[in-house]
C-alpha cells in the first residue's frame, strides 16, 4: 500500500505515446525482447495516468468499498463461470451449453473488468481495463444476442411443472406400461406354458404314435407269417415283412420291383395259371375277402413251397390295396402226408386185426359147431343103448346093474345140457346186439306162461310189476328172464307158497329191474363166483343145474352195457337186481333182506 | 308090381345112431320099409343111378347133415334140384341146432328140421312122431310115373 501510495503519489505525464503503435511495431517488426518489455510494462504500469484513487480522493472508506465490493464482485464472477463449467461439464445434456460457455466467458471478463477496477484505483491500467472492458463489451453483447436467439428455443424448453407434470404422467403411463407389461409377461408365460403343454402333449402324441407305428411294424416284421401288400394298379408288392424276404429268397429291394404272379410257378400245381387263378383271388379278395387258399410259390432258388394265402382288401381312399398273408405250409403238408400215410397204416393193421378176429371168430365158430354136432351124437348113443338095455334087458339085469346103467342115462342128460347151455354162453358171445325197444312186460309174461307149463310149477304165484320199456335186443333179453325166472322157480319149489316178484325200481340212472324169489337162497360168502361159468352154489342133489344160467345172464347184461348183482341169505330168497343199459347203475336205497312171506 | 314100396330112405354115417334110429322107429311099426345110406354118395348113387322105377323113390328121406364124403346140405341140394327127386319130403335129423345150419336148409328147400334129442326117450318119441306125420298124416306127392299104389295112401 505504501508502495501503491508512494508511487501513485508521483504526477507527472510519463508517456503520451499510445501503446499501441508500439505494440505493432512490436507485433510487424519483431520487436527486440527490451522493446515487448516496455510494452508490457505500459501496459500493465502505465506512468502517465491517475489511478481511480484520485477521483476518490483517497478517501480510505470509499476506497475500501470500492476495493472491496469490486473484488467480491469479481472474486464471486470468477467462481460462477467454475461452477458455470463445472454443470456443463456435469451435464453434458443441456442444451444450449455453449451459452453457459459464453456467460462463462462473459462473466469471467466482467470479473476481470472488476478485479481490473480494483488495480485500477492505485495503477491506471486503463487501457488494460479498456480493453478488458472492450472484450467484455464484446462477450456481453455477444451473449446478449446469443441469449436473444436462444431465448425463443429456451422458452420451447419444456418448464418444470410441465416437465413434472409430464413425469407424472410419464410415470403414470410407465405404471400402466408395467402393469400392461406385466400381465403380457403373465399372458405371455402363460401362452408360453400353455405352449410348452401342447408341445409336450403334442409330442406325447407323436411318441405314441411312433411307438405304435413301431409296434405295428414289429407286429408285421415278426409275424410268423410273410406279409404282404401289394397294389393292383402296379401288381407289385408295396410293402413286405422279413419274413416275406425270407420266404421268397429275395431282399426287400429286389422284391418291391415285383408282384405276386412274378413269385410263383407259371402253373399252379392243380392246372391253372397263376396268372389267371391270382386273378380270380385278387378279385375275390376285392368282393368281400377269400378264405384261406392254397398256393404254391416258386422262391429265388426255384423251389417250388406250398403255401396258405389269405387275402384282404385294405381301406385306401386312392388305390386298391391287398394284404396278403402268406404261411409255408410245407411242414404241414408233410405232416399231413404223414397222417395220411399213418392213416392207410392204421387202416391197414384195423384190417389185418379184423380179419385176424374174424379168423379167431371162425374157428370158434367151427369150434362150436363141431361141439354142437360130435359131442351130443356119443351123448346120444350111450344115452340110447342104455336105455335099451334098460328096457330090453331089465328083467335080465338085477336092480343094481339097472341102477348104473339109470346114472349112466342121467349123465349123458346132464351133459347134452351142459353142452347146450355151453353152446348158448358162445353164441351170445358172438352175435351182435339187435337193440330194440321192447315191452319186458311182454317178454317176461311169454316165459312165465313157458314155465307155467310144467305141472311142477302151477302153484307159484307171481307178481309183476309195470317194467320201463329199455332198448334192448329182445332175443337175448327172453333169455335173461328165463334163466332167472327158471333159477326162481325151481330154488322156490322146496317152498310151500313159492312166490316170485319181477319189478323194477328207480335207479341213479335208469330203471333197475328185480326178480326176487321167497325160496331157499344162497349163502352170500361163497358168492363171489356166482356168476362164472359151473360155478354152483348148491349140490346136484339138491338141485339139478349146469352153473351156466347166472353166466350166460351175466354175459348178455355185459353185452348190452348193463350189470347184474344179487342179495339173499340161506332160506330167505334171493334178489337178483339187474340195468340194462347203464353199467353204473346202484340202487337209491340198498335192499333189505327179504323175509319170507312163506 | 313092386312089393313093398320104400317108405324112408335113412342117411346117417354112424352106425349107433342109425341103430337107435331103426330101433325107434321098429317099436313105432314104422320100419318095414327102410333103405339106409351110410354117406351122402351111396344115398345119391340109390337115389339116381337106380331110381328108374317110382316104386325105388322113398317116401321119407331122413338126412343128416354130418355126412362124409358128400355132406348133408349137398346131398338136399342134389335131391332138391332133380325134377325127379325134388318132390320128396326130406327131413333133416341131427345132433345140430346150429342157425346157419337151419338157414341154409331151409334155403335149400328141406321140408322140415329136426335137432335128434340126447335123452333116448324123447328121441324116440321125436322119431315116432315124424313118422307118423310124414307117412301117415301127410299126403305125399305122386310120384311122376307112379300110379296109385294102395300102400302109399292111407
């Protein structure tokens, strides 16, 4: 300041000269450094003005506030350009910047002019205020009509309220944009799972259906027999299984070139031509399906195979499809060869066995013959003569002589019976059954009246229950009664009231007939063989018989299918239960024994 | 004219049998007139080598089938055959009662068959019994050249 005071306190006019024209000489001529260095010196401590303090007349205080403000004013004009750069740095985005720049520059030079005031008041740098001011003046006026132009497109700025209110908005519509964003996320996941879903369900199906496909195929593939499907339009094979490949002896390739009739003989084994007989399949096939046919098929190798073919339309909206099914029946064709010949063998021996039986019936029947006419003539003849002795020679012969020769007699008739009745048990033995319905009633009424003939027997009583009409052989059955009723008759004969039932009672399984007699019977214990041949349950003393009656019965029971069984207890009658037809037949309810109504 | 007229003409190859036949038939005064036959060639050569004369032809021919060298059922169907002999009554006498035996004779035209019983009292009344139907009850045919002879009809 003392300085300031000091140096400002010299007047006198120093310089007079303008700067100026040394300050171009400075600048033409390249003026020498000592030159610039006056210059400067001017410039910045001109000599030969009065600093500002003199128009205040040093007053401290004046001075002081002019120094003071216009260095406030300049040190706060020096900031805001800062800060002024510091925004537009900051925010790149305003528009405009660049008047921001030139307020900046503006007020930086105002600034100066101010600071440039203060050194003014103690150094009359006042060409360096001037032109200081001068580029102020400049930059002022400049920005002022910059800020002019600008005003209008600022003005076009959008104010804040507006802008606030536009964010409002703004921010509203963004809410509502979320939200409609939002729910088209939610639709569009939902879309995109519903998608999924049918995609996956889509492909679900497609998996089934390959499957199925594979299925198919694989049904078709490993069928045991050949498949295939051929066209009629072409006449060749479309489609074919392994096994068809395999049959005919061609690939698959090679196979779809051709048609049915090219796989087979050009003659079919029964005449025809294969060509003409497929035809008549296929059009069969067309009509309403064949039934399996024979065809032989002719392989690669020309080998001829029989075959079993059936064929089938297939439903096909463009062409004509038929499916057929082709077996190698070769193996069973041999098999059949085979039952055929097994057959004609069987056949064979069944004839060699007939003629065999029919050789072994013969002999019996020569057997029985000879029987029936070389035993009885010796049985005759011893028969004959002793009687004629008897007769002629009786009184010659003592009572004892005539009783041998009585049993020689008798002997000779037991035996012709025996003979007979043996005979009788062969024959039925070979005659075939002539089944009929018959009337037992009829037939056992017939051997009553036969037996009732003999004055022994008048006084049996009968009685004879209603008898079911059986299918049987009428001849055959006269003799089962009779032997029977006879057997009744004569082991009731010792009896005082013989009595003799026939009748019948119901059975599990057909009608089982009965003839029970109240005479002497027979002890159960020894009856096991009662129905064999000469078995006899009593003596010939007692009672006269040959032991072949109950066989010969039993016999022709068998032969008809029937079975025959007896009950009794000795002096209690016997019962003899009998079916005709049905061998298994038992009675409901076990007879009880009888009681001799005698 | 002929004496005697055959009544019966018997073939039978067993001597016994053909004893107890005439046997019979003597207590039944049936056999004064009997030509026996002892195998069915001697009782074809009697019949047809010598029966010139009606008078030869038998009345009766009993016949067993049992027969060696030509058997019975030959025998009826040589004499059924003949015009000449075809009207004589043959009855077939024989120990069988075989079915086929009975068939095939009466196919052959056989008059009548009879099974010879075992007991010698029935076969002896069976004897007596055809005997006296056919000689006597039955009216026998003519014989084709015959005429009339009062010993045949009764």
């Amino acid at each position: 300041m003392r300085r300031l005071r000091s140096f400002a306190g010299i007047p006198g006019p120093r310089w007079t000269a303008c700067p100026f024209q040394t300050q171009r000489s400075l600048l033409t001529a390249g003026g020498s450094k000592k030159e610039r260095m006056q210059f400067l010196r001017h410039l910045f401590l001109p000599d030969n003005f009065m600093p500002h303090g003199y128009c205040y007349l040093w007053a401290p205080g004046l001075i002081w506030l002019h120094a003071v403000s216009d260095s406030a004013i300049a040190l706060s004009y020096m900031t805001i350009p800062v800060t002024l750069v510091h925004f537009t740095r900051k925010r790149r985005d305003v528009p405009f910047s660049w008047i921001f720049v030139c307020f900046g520059v503006f007020i930086v030079a105002c600034g100066m002019t101010h600071l440039l005031e203060v050194y003014s008041i103690w150094v009359p740098a006042y060409w360096l205020a001037g032109g200081v001011k001068a580029l102020t003046a400049a930059a002022s006026v400049g920005t002022a009509i910059l800020l002019i132009r600008v005003t209008p497109r600022a003005l076009a700025l959008p104010g804040t309220t507006w802008l606030l209110d536009l964010n409002r908005k703004l921010s509203a519509e963004v809410e509502q944009r979320v939200r409609a964003e939002n729910e088209c996320r939610s639709i569009s996941e939902d879309l995109e799972r519903r998608v999924a879903e049918r995609t996956a369900e889509l492909e679900a199906a497609n998996q089934m259906l390959r499957e199925s496909q594979l299925r198919y195929r694989a049904l078709v593939e490993h069928a045991p027999e050949a498949i295939v499907v051929f066209g009629l339009e072409t006449g060749a094979f479309l489609d074919l299984n392994t096994k068809a490949e395999q049959l005919f002896g061609m690939s698959r390739a090679e196979l779809l070139r051709v048609g049915p009739v090219e796989v087979s003989p050009p003659v079919q084994p029964d005449g025809r031509r294969s060509s003409e007989a497929a035809m008549e399949q296929i059009r069969l096939a067309i009509e309403g399906g064949t039934p399996p046919f024979e065809w032989t098929h002719r392989n690669a190798a020309g080998l001829d195979i029989p075959c079993e073919v059936s064929f089938v339309r297939l439903p096909s909206s463009t062409h004509t499809l038929i499916r057929g099914s082709v077996v190698d029946i070769t193996a069973r064709k041999h098999a059949e060869e085979q039952i055929r010949t097994l057959n004609a063998e069987l056949e064979h021996r069944v004839a060699q066995r007939t003629s065999e039986l029919e050789t072994a019936n013969r002999d019996l029947e020569s057997f029985t013959y000879s029987v029936s006419h070389d035993l009885r003539a010796p049985l005759r003849q011893v028969n004959g003569f002793s009687k004629i002795l008897i007769e002629d020679f009786g009184p010659q012969l003592s009572s004892e002589a005539r009783h041998h020769l009585e049993r020689v007699r008798s002997a000779t008739v037991h035996m012709g019976h025996l003979v007979d009745d043996l005979l009788n048990l062969a024959r039925i033995g070979r005659r075939p059954l002539a089944l009929r319905r018959t009337d037992l009633n009829a037939l056992v009424e017939e051997v009553v009246e036969t037996l009732q003939s003999d004055p022994r027997d008048r006084g049996v009583e009968w009685s004879i229950g209603l008898l079911s009409l059986v299918e049987c052989d009428p001849g055959l059955m006269r003799q089962v009664f009779a032997n029977l009723l006879a057997n009744a008759v004569k082991f009731s004969r010792p009896c005082e009231h013989p009595r003799i039932y026939i009748g019948e009672i119901p059975g599990e399984f057909g009608p089982i007939f009965f003839v029970r007699d109240n005479g002497v019977g027979f002890d159960l214990r020894y009856a096991d063989k009662l129905f064999s041949v000469f078995h006899r349950l009593h003596r010939d003393d007692e009672f006269e018989g040959t032991g072949v009656g109950l066989a010969i019965v039993h016999r022709i029971l068998q032969k008809h299918g029937g079975a025959i069984w007896a009950e009794s207890s000795p002096q209690k009658g016997a019962a003899f239960y009998f079916s005709v037809n049905d061998s298994r037949a038992r009675p409901k309810v076990p007879a009880a024994s009888l009681r001799g109504d005698a | 004219m002929i004496a005697d007229p055959l009544e019966i003409l018997l073939v039978d190859d067993s001597p016994a049998d053909v004893d107890l036949t005439l046997y019979a038939l003597r207590q039944a005064s049936l056999a004064s007139r009997v030509q026996v036959a002892r195998d069915g060639e001697e009782a074809l050569d009697f019949l047809f080598q010598r029966g010139a004369g009606a008078a030869q032809m038998p009345q009766l021919i009993l016949l067993d089938l049992k027969l060696p060298k030509v058997d019975g059922l030959s025998v009826l169907r040589r004499v059924k055959s003949d015009p000449r002999t075809q009207t004589i009554p043959i009855v077939i006498l024989t120990s069988s009662k075989e079915e086929k035996d009975v068939v095939k004779s009466y196919q052959l035209g056989v008059n009548s068959y009879i099974q010879k019983p075992v007991e010698f009292d029935k076969f002896r009344e069976t004897v007596r019994e055809l005997g006296r139907y056919w000689l006597r009850f039955n009216q026998s045919p003519p014989w084709p050249c015959a005429s009339a002879s009062p010993g045949h009809q009764q």
